[in-house]
C-alpha cells in the first residue's frame, strides 16, 4: 500500500474527526466523547482472542455499545453522557480482562503499521459517510440541539437523528483507533473542534476550521513520529493540544 493511500486515510479521518466533534461540543459531550473510545476496548480483546483483526473486532463493540446507548438512553431517560459512562465503566472493565500485555498497549494507544488495500478501502468509504451525514444533516443537528420539540414540529425524527449522529461518532471512533487507539482518539475528535469554537464566528466556519486543525495535527503528527521514532497517538494529541493553546492566546488578544 502507497504512502498515497495511507495520507489519504489519514486525512479522511481526521476531517471526520474535526466535523463529528463539532457537534460532540455544541452537545457537551466533551468528556462522554472520550469515554466513548472506550467501548471497542471489549471487541479489540474478543478479536484478538480469535485471532480476528482487532479493528474490525473494536468496530463491532463500537457499534453495538451505539445501539445499547441510545436504547438505554431512550428507555430510561437519563442523559447520554451518563449511559456513555456506564457503558464505559463496564468496557474498559471487560477489554481490560480480555486484552494484556503489549496488545493492550497497541489498542490504548494505536499502532498504525502497514495499511492493507481493504482497510484502506473501507476507511475511506466510512470517512465519506460521516463526512456526508455532517454536511447534508448539520442544519437538523442545530434545529434539534437548539429545541427538540421545533424540531419534531419541523418534521424531524429526532430520535433517528440521535441514532444517526452516535453512529457517525462510532465509525469515526473506529477509524481513529489504528492511529490513536481507545485512549486517545476521543482527543482527536474534541480538541480540534474545541480550537474552532474558540476562533469561528459562525456554524460553517467552526466546522471548517476543526478540520483544517484535525489534518494538520494528525498529517504534522504521523511526520514527527516518525522522525522521532515515538508513538503516533501521542504525537497527534499534543500537537492538537498545542494548537488549542495557541488559539486560546490568540483570542485573548
């Protein structure tokens, strides 16, 4: 597989990152997005018992813990940021048990290795997807943040919405974890769109400027790594951090 295909995942995912998490802070779902990551923990070990790829087996558990969240959510009432942290809790619990040693180390904190022409394939499509529901939905998103009742009146099933937006955060999660792994791809999706809400002035630019911040961190970060033969993960976060920093400097000004 080219360096080509690889940069263009790369950047794929991160754009994904940047538009999901947007919405993920206009929500407040900042610390819920990090915990989230979590939950492929879990299908990381089940997949890696089996001798399954792990991202595939993460991907399944991100999917069906979407689904128990929103039902719990749904049934119980309580907020998403409390069922995302039981869910969590439970995750991290049982992956833990599952997974040990140095493939622990690889699912908390990524290693991306070489990319295979499916894997590639199928994180660009997924990339596309969530680039595609954010785009083409981001007017619906704002209408049922603002109100869900004008937006039931308005014809919107809020409930699918929901439904549609924890899955588009599920698959971008999943298409982190190569690079990230759990701990910290809930980073690359909140600081970028943390950095943005600092310096945009309206919906359109903060969701430009979270994607220019989640490609040059990820593009900048993979570089540095490795030239300085470090994990990626981290490089990626603290370039992202740093670039948040900035910006906070910045507007004070």
């Amino acid at each position: 597989m080219t360096w080509v295909s690889t940069l263009s995942l790369s950047i794929a995912m991160s754009a994904a990152a940047g538009l999901v998490g947007c919405f993920a802070v206009m929500r407040r779902m900042s610390l819920a997005s990090d915990a989230m990551a979590h939950v492929a923990l879990p299908g990381i070990g089940v997949a890696l018992a089996f001798h399954v790829h792990p991202i595939l087996g993460g991907m399944a558990m991100l999917l069906a813990g979407t689904l128990l969240i929103w039902t719990l959510e749904r049934r119980t009432r309580i907020s998403t940021e409390t069922i995302i942290g039981v869910v969590f809790s439970a995750a991290l619990a049982v992956g833990s048990m599952l997974a040990t040693g140095d493939e622990l180390i690889e699912a908390l904190l990524g290693a991306p290795g070489a990319l295979g022409t499916p894997e590639v394939a199928l994180g660009l499509v997924g990339a596309a997807g969530v680039v595609a529901f954010i785009l083409t939905q981001r007017n619906r998103l704002v209408l049922a943040l603002m109100s869900a009742d004008i937006a039931r009146t308005a014809g919107i099933d809020v409930a699918r919405l929901d439904l549609l937006y924890l899955l588009a955060f599920a698959v971008t999660v999943g298409l982190g974890l190569r690079y990230l792994g759990v701990l910290l791809m809930g980073s690359l999706i909140i600081i970028p769109a943390a950095t943005a809400k600092l310096l945009a002035r309206n919906l359109n630019g903060m969701l430009s400027i979270a994607v220019v911040v989640a490609v040059l961190s990820t593009v900048s970060g993979e570089y540095a790594a490795a030239r300085l033969h470090r994990a990626t993960g981290p490089v990626i976060v603290t370039i992202a951090a740093g670039l948040f920093f900035v910006a906070s400097l910045a507007r004070r000004r």
